[in-house]
C-alpha cells in the first residue's frame, strides 16, 4: 500500500460551556485562540505548524468531535476515500474548511468520526508572534505549559485489535504494541502510528454500549524539564495531576495527565523512541510488565479508566467477562506495580 496519511493534524472537542474551556486552554494551558466562527473556537500551539490544532465546539458533554489527519498527497487523499469506501463505510466530500482545503470525513467501524485532507494553510505568525527562526511558526511561549504542538489522540473501542486491524487495513497504520491482562488473554490497549513516533493513535478498550468516545489527547513538550515545570505550573495554578509525572514502558514517553474544565483528559507527553521500521510488528505487553508505567513501581488511578462522554457499563470482549477478571479489567493497572 502506498502510505496515505502523514500524521495526527487536529481535533476537535466538545464542551458543555466551551467559553470557560477556551480560556481555560489560553490561560492555563498556553494555547493561543486565532478564530471563532460558526460556533467553532480554534486554538494553536506556538508551533503547530498549521493554523490551528485544537477546535472546541458546544456540546451536551465533553466527546470528541472529530479527529483530522493531514494525507501525503492529493492522490493520497483519494485513495483514502476508495479504500474507505471499499471498505464499506460511506464518508462525506466538502470543498474546504476553516483553514485547510477539500476534505473526507467518515465515522470509523467503532464510532468515530474521521476527517482527511491535504491542503492546509501554513501558519504564520504576524508582530510579537513572529519568530526569529525561518523555521517556527511562531517565537516560542513560556506560558503556562507552553506545549509545543498536538502530539497523539487515544480512543475507546470495543475490540482492541479489530480497531486496529480495520485502521491498518484501510489506511495503513502500523499497529506497534498492545497490552494484554496479565489474568488472561484480553487486550486493553494498542497503539498505532502513521509515522515514526510510537503512537498517534491510541486505543483503549471499551465495553460500554458507547461509541466512538475517546479517552484523552495529548499535546508535545520539548524535554521532560518541560513535562516537570508544566506539572510545577499547573499544580501552583490550580489544576490537580491526575496521574505522573512518569513514562510509559511503551512507546517510552514521559507523561502527565490531568483534566480540563468540561472533566476531559489531556496528556502532556514528550521523549520515547522513534521507529522506522516499515514492516514491524506489535510485540504483547502487559501491565505487570511495565506496559503503563516502566518502572513497575506504581498502581494507576481508577478515574484514568474514564473515557468521554462518560458511560456506564464494565469493559469486556465479545468473549465476555470472567467474574475473576472483572476487576483487573475494569483497571488492569491499579494493582502496586502494574500501573
Ligand atoms: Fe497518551
């Protein structure tokens, strides 16, 4: 297959009060909001090098609205759409939007809403935004966490690896890992990536009767002093760390989580391998053995397992749930050294 997409280019989320959640984004985060229009609010990072990486839209409950991928060609993009298509599922053409040119956008076998294009407009940054560095977008912010640009997006599905095999498939993932429970052959986790980076697209399990949900996004630091002084910063500005500062066995990133205004969770992630190998293959991991957290040394907090918009219902397969794994499965890292 000839690689069809190049890498994770925005999304778009939805807030019960999106007017709190943009501020909270500008004033506690260091996004920077460039646009409103249509009910749309979008927001950069200082170097995302498109106009905007994070949309925030109205909504009932926090979810994601729709996840983009920017495509490696024109001809890319309309291979995507016949290979979709071929695929069963019947996407949508539109001329342009805000900031980018003609677009597919479809809702994947598990829920989710996907949009591809490949013409984007290249940001430039005007008066005291400008850089002194041709390359950057931008000059570089020291506000609040400052992340440097999206980073990855991960997902609830019911099946693991059938999502990741239907992404694979039809658009040319590379599935790099996947975490089984230690107590049994269930997969609640895997990553997949279009590039070199572990992930840009992650995947938990779901067994709740919800989909399409997500389970948080995550934005990009320079160094893990950055990752340390965004946890300082948001801590002595209020915002709790849900979970880390600590890094992940795979993929090898550094990370922290915590929650916006409207309760979704947002990743700060930076370090981890990169990984060229075109024909890889996803290695098993498990939590005892370090999936989540690489020094074994630590359990998970329960809330991580919440996925958005909230749900009810335990995570299972189709194979069902044994009652003896029930509890490892609602969160197979909250055992001391699994998480
Ligand atoms: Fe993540």
């Amino acid at each position: 297959m000839i690689k069809l997409l190049s890498h994770l280019s925005h999304i778009e989320i939805t807030a019960p009060d999106p007017a709190a959640s943009v501020a909270y984004y500008e004033e506690q985060v260091g996004l920077r909001a460039i646009a409103s229009e249509g009910g749309k609010t979008y927001l950069r990072n200082w170097g995302d090098y498109y106009t905007y990486s994070l949309v925030i839209s109205h909504g009932p409950e926090p979810s994601l609205a729709v996840m983009a991928w920017r495509t490696t060609s024109d001809e890319a993009l309309d291979e995507a759409a016949r290979r979709i298509e071929a695929a069963g599922v019947q996407g949508d053409w539109h001329d342009s939007g805000f900031g980018h040119g003609r677009s597919y956008t479809f809702t994947g076998p598990y829920g989710h809403a996907m949009q591809l294009y490949w013409e984007v407009e290249r940001y430039h940054a005007e008066g005291r935004f400008v850089s002194i560095y041709p390359d950057r977008p931008e000059r570089r912010s020291r506000h609040a966490v400052a992340p440097r640009q999206l980073d990855h997006v991960t997902i609830a599905a019911s099946d693991v690896r059938g999502f990741a095999k239907w992404y694979s498939d039809v658009l040319g993932f590379r599935i790099m890992a996947y975490t089984n429970l230690d107590e049994g052959p269930i997969t609640v986790f895997g990553v997949l990536t279009t590039n070199e980076k572990s992930h840009d697209l992650g995947v938990v399990l779901d067994g709740s009767t919800r989909a399409g949900r997500i389970n948080h996004y995550a934005f990009w630091v320079d160094t893990r002093e950055d990752l340390l002084q965004a946890a300082d910063v948001l801590m002595e500005n209020g915002t709790d760390i849900e979970y880390g500062p600590s890094i992940h066995g795979i993929g090898e990133q550094n990370f922290l989580y915590f929650r916006d205004p409207s309760g979704m969770r947002v990743e700060v992630n930076t370090g981890g391998y990169r990984n060229y190998v075109p024909d890889w293959e996803p290695n098993d991991w498990t939590p005892s053995g370090g999936s989540n957290n690489f020094y074994r040394n630590s359990a998970m907090p329960m809330s991580m397992t919440e996925s958005f918009p909230p749900a009810d219902g335990p995570s299972a397969t189709e194979e069902g749930v044994h009652p003896d794994t029930r509890e490892a499965l609602l969160n197979p890292y909250a055992k001391h050294g699994q998480g």
